[in-house]
C-alpha cells in the first residue's frame, strides 16, 4: 500500500504516511501543565500503533498575555519543561514515529471568558464566542512582538529537547487565523488592512521559528474557508497557501471552518465521511510541498483512497486513533475487521472537554487512562454471566473473556445490539453500524457463549452459578401520565425507529433532547414528513452536548424544516394531534402520528430481584442511569475490568 511506504517532510524521513491529528489533551498533563506520564503514555500508544509521525495537540508557548485555555494545556515557555518534552520524544522515536509539536501563539476570542482573570485579546475588539456579552481588547503591537518571540522560544527549546518538526496553529479560527481574517481583524495599523498586513503576525512567527530551528520542518496548519458569512473563502484560502508556501513552509495541513461552523471543523456523525476533501484536493492542485488532509477519514478504504489518487500526500487521523490506538497496525496487517470505530459522537473527546474532565474515548475506555485501566488477565477462571446484549453487556462479556474467564451472554432478544440497533437506524448514523458489527466480531473472536432468546429469571440466573452476574438490561418506556399515550398512533422513539411504522404525512415528535430531534430530522430530512418538535424546556437539544453534535443536528432540523415548539406543554393526545399549552394558552395540533422521545427509566427490575440471590451482581449502563453510548460502554468495561 503505498499509504504505508516511507515518506519525506523537509528534512523529516517517515515510514509511512499516516499521522495521528492534533487535539486538544485536556487533563492528562501534570498540575503545572508539563507533559506528564499520563500524556506521555497516551502519546506512545499511538506511535506504538504504527504512525507514521505524532503530531501533538496545542501547546502554550506564552502564559502572560492569556489566561483560560493557555493555563489548562501543556506548556513549552520555560526551560523548566524541556525534560519531560524529552521524555515524550523519546517514547515516540522508540517506536519508529516522528514527534511534530503543533504550537500555539494564543485563542483570543475562542478563549474560556468565565473564571479568567485575564480579560481576552484578539487582533481586533471582538465578540467572545464563548460569552457574546464579554469582547475582547486589541493586542498592542508590543504584545504582537512578545507573543513572536515567545513562539520562536519554544520552537527553539523543543528542538532541542527532541522534536522533529513544529506545527503552526494557524487554523479554525484561533489567534493567529483571527489575525489573518477580515472579519476579526479591522486594525488600520501594519497588522491589519490588506492580506499582507492581516497575514504579517503569521509571516514573523513564521520568520523567527524558522530563524530558530533552522532546516527543522515547518508545517503550517490553516483553514481555506471558514464556511460562514464575513468569514474567508476558498479563493483567499488559495492565496494564503501560495504565500506560506513561497515564504518557506515544508508542508500545508488543510483544515475547514471555524468556532461559529465548528461542525466543519470536528465533524459530527451526522456528516459524511471524508467531510474536508474538497478542500484538502484544491489545495493540493495548487501545492508543491507536502498536503496532509483530515476530517472523517477513518475507513481504511478511504484513506487509502486519499492518497492513491493524489488527493492528499499525508492522512491525518484524529479520533480514529483515539478510539483503535492500533489503526496503523490493523490495516497493514489486513485486520480491518479488528479495528474499533469511531462513531463521531465527540462526547468523550470534545463533550468531556468543556466540562473540564479528562479526554477519552466513548468506544475505548482506555484512552488517556492507558496504564490507569490496563487490562490483566484474570487471576483465576471464574464464570461470568451477562444479561444483555447491548453495548454495555456486549462490552463486558469481551472484555472478561478476553481476561480468560469462563463468558456466557443472554439475550432475550433475536438479534444483539440493544439500543444501538434504533440508534443506528437514521441515514444521517451510519457510523454506528461499524461499531456494531465490530462488537459482534468481538464476542466471537473473544470466545463468549452467546444464547439469543433466552430470557433471564432469577431462578435461571441463581441455577447458571455465575462466579459474577452483571446485568446490562438497559432502560424501558415508561410514558409520562398525558391522557391519550396510550393511543395506536402513539410509538416511542426506540420503537419508531426500529420498526419504522406508517405514520402519515404529519408527525409531531414529543421531546426535543438528541433523540427526539434525531427523529425529528429523520421524518423530515430523510422521509419527508411534516414534523412538528415539541419541547417542555425553553431549548432545543439539552445544554451540555458537545459543540459540533448540537451545530449539526440544529442544522438538520433545518433543512428539514421542522417546525420547532419549545416552552410548550403537551396536555392530551388525540387520534388528530395533541393538545399543548403554551403561555397559558391552549392550542391544537394537527399530527397523524405521535412519537414519544421521552419517558425512558432504568430497568432495574431484574437487579432488585436478583442481588440477594447470587453472591457478586452488579448492574451496568441505562439499568443503573441512562445515558449515553458512553456510559454504557465505560460502566461493561470496568465491571469486567476489575473482576479478580
């Protein structure tokens, strides 16, 4: 595959094409921000994997002129932290990988505003996307020319420490690309005004890092097209390429969008694969160094194609290798079938992130807790018993076999899958599919006993004689008490999707969170419905989800013209619609069909009649909170995990 023949970057050998993408490593550093030995051991695991080069997330290179992100990130602007930027080049080059520390000069108006003693700064005075009521002050020039010299200063000190190339940070919309925009930059001084004076912060930092590292490999990450209003456009993207190339970069990264489109940028399940490749092939026409492109590129195929066809010469992969550290390795040893996806919910890598929690992975437990949650073999074969098949029994039952112990799995169901199966039933949620097909791969591969149909009793699972039970029953329907729920033209969410029932040409959707707008979306997008969302709260999809998951499904309701009600009670159903209340006014609403997104609890029925009976039971995912695919997911690991 010529994806994995040896490559050149500058003066950079590489032996193979693939990159792991730059991302943000919130809460694996050490208290001071240096790279510790958790971030150091999730950075190995994937050079471990068989990248070809690393390319690490932001790093702060000035901590005096922001606050916010610059103090949570890892550091490289002091001397204090060149020995554990060592360590970390080290466990890299260990395994035949290349370190590329991507460096940041700044976030400016993207910046974390609550609980930032530093008022944020920005090219221009402009609206924090974070808080619209806080703008930013202008940076002075002599802040412009600290933050040039800060940048080269670590750029210097992390070649000495073992880097092998730098990354410029001059994409999505961070400090540097805020300069080089007409739309955040209006200054009328050098550093503003025409392309030249709104690409000169980028030139000098440019200009000194190369004065020092010297031949070491510059790579420039920017975005041609912001893809929203007033920001920039391919035609100018094209143009900043030319001169970054003509000003001494070694190779492009070719980004897209922006904080505002940042759906664009960290694409969400509901875009396609290969989300960034029109982008990444008209820059490529233009370039006569190296491209590397990204954005949903996870599928081996694809990624192969990427590069047999010229449209890119590097693969980037982001969440991929953060959900299969062993992406690299799978696919040069035709094991494709072995890789765990990812499915693009962005909950653990991006979600976890704005809550201020550690990043991980919803597919993969281990990740950034690699030595944490390593897993053992089991000291003795005990005999485990899972009660269903979803993702959290189906999680356990192959993390425990794969321990060595003795697994059977009960389902009462015909098929595995629990949730997943609705869950996957959108067009727009094909990434789910792969997930599912890999945990069946799994539990065959793995040795579990499978019974489908089997129904689970207490006296059946007090006579299997498990060593440990754990009960992944999942939640159940349980609507809320509105006269008329139990009407024939009433389904719940999992039910609609999964038998995809005739509901007429007008379907009002009851309950506006992820679920319910997913089937909102799919009505309208896919089927061509009318659809009417109804929403108790004042908001469509409930604060916390993760940025580009709330973008893209707002943008589906959209284009599928879903006539959105919010602040609105539900007070009856009826074989014609239901009737809401809204203000204190009463109204009705025409709907051939209802579907109820709401009323889901834990099934805890089978744990409160079990426990006493066995002498190790423990209850997992939805059964015990529902949740997410995450939650799931995370809870089967670790009742498997720490089985003794």
């Amino acid at each position: 595959m010529k994806m994995f023949e040896r490559s050149q970057i500058g003066t950079m050998s590489l032996r193979n094409r693939l990159a792991m993408a730059p991302m943000g490593t919130n809460g694996l550093t050490d208290i001071d921000c240096g790279y510790g030995r958790r971030l150091i051991e999730f950075y190995e695991a994937r050079a471990r994997g068989g990248l070809g080069m690393v390319m690490t997330g932001a790093a702060i290179t000035n901590t005096e002129i922001e606050g916010g992100i610059a103090h949570l990130l890892p550091r490289i602007d002091s001397p204090a932290y060149m020995g554990r930027l060592s360590e970390l080049a080290d466990a890299v080059h260990n395994h035949d990988c290349k370190l590329v520390l991507q460096l940041t000069a700044g976030f400016g108006r993207v910046n974390f505003v609550e609980n930032n003693p530093i008022p944020p700064v920005s090219a221009s005075e402009n609206v924090c996307f974070l808080d619209p009521t806080v703008t930013t002050r202008a940076l002075t020039t002599d802040e412009i020319q600290q933050l040039v010299v800060s940048y080269a200063t670590s750029a210097g000190m992390a070649k000495i420490a073992g880097v092998d190339a730098i990354s410029i940070q001059g994409y999505g919309g961070y400090i540097i690309d805020q300069f080089m925009s007409a739309l955040w930059n209006r200054r009328d001084d050098e550093y503003g005004g025409d392309l030249d004076g709104r690409m000169r912060f980028a030139m000098e930092i440019l200009g000194a890092t190369r004065a020092a590292v010297g031949d070491m490999p510059i790579i420039f990450k920017f975005t041609p097209d912001h893809f929203i209003e007033g920001g920039r456009t391919l035609e100018e993207g094209l143009e900043i390429a030319r001169r970054l190339e003509a000003a001494g970069v070694d190779a492009l990264h070719v980004d897209a969008g922006c904080y505002e489109a940042w759906d664009r940028v960290i694409p969400s399940m509901y875009e396609k694969p290969g989300s960034q490749l029109e982008l990444v092939k008209a820059i490529k026409e233009i370039a006569t160094v190296p491209v590397i492109g990204h954005g949903k590129l996870g599928n081996p195929k694809l990624a192969q194609s990427v590069i047999d066809e010229g449209i890119a010469d590097y693969v980037c992969l982001g969440r991929p290798v953060l959900a299969d550290p062993e992406w690299p390795n799978k696919v040069r040893a035709g094991l494709e079938s072995q890789i765990k996806p990812c499915i693009a919910c962005n909950d653990a890598c991006i979600g976890r992130g704005y809550e201020m929690k550690y990043l991980g992975c919803t597919v993969n437990p281990l990740t950034g807790m690699e030595r944490t949650y390593e897993v053992f073999p089991a000291t003795s074969k005990k005999k485990v018993l899972v009660v269903g098949g979803g993702p959290g029994g189906m999680e356990a039952a192959r993390v425990a076999a794969e321990r060595g112990l003795d697994v059977t799995l009960w389902e009462q169901g015909a098929e595995l899958g629990g949730k997943l199966l609705p869950a996957a039933a959108p067009s727009f949620k094909q990434d789910i599919i792969p997930l599912l097909a890999y945990m069946k791969h799994g539990l065959e591969q793995a040795g579990v006993k499978v019974e489908l149909g089997r129904v689970a009793t207490p006296d059946a699972i007090e006579a299997f004689g498990a060593d440990r039970v754990i009960l992944a029953t999942g939640s159940r329907f349980s609507p809320p008490p509105i006269p008329g729920v139990d009407l024939d033209n009433v389904y719940s969410s999992a039910q609609f999707l999964s038998d995809k029932p005739e509901t007429g040409g007008h379907v009002i959707v009851i309950g506006a969170g992820l679920c319910g707008s997913e089937v909102a979306a799919e009505l309208a997008v896919t089927d061509g419905k009318k659809v009417t969302l109804v929403e108790m709260a004042g908001e469509v999809v409930p604060e916390g989800t993760n940025i580009p998951t709330l973008m893209g499904i707002r943008s589906l309701l959209a284009q599928g013209q879903v006539d959105i009600r919010v602040d609105t009670k539900v007070m009856e159903i009826t074989r014609e619609g239901i009737i809401a209340e809204r203000d204190g006014k009463s109204e009705a609403i025409a709907g051939d069909a209802i579907v109820m997104a709401t009323g889901y609890v834990p099934d805890a029925t089978l744990r409160d009649a079990v426990e006493s009976r066995v002498a190790d039971c423990v209850a997992i995912g939805d059964s015990v909170k529902v949740g997410k695919i995450l939650n799931a997911i995370w809870s089967g690991f670790h009742a498997a995990r720490v089985i003794e």
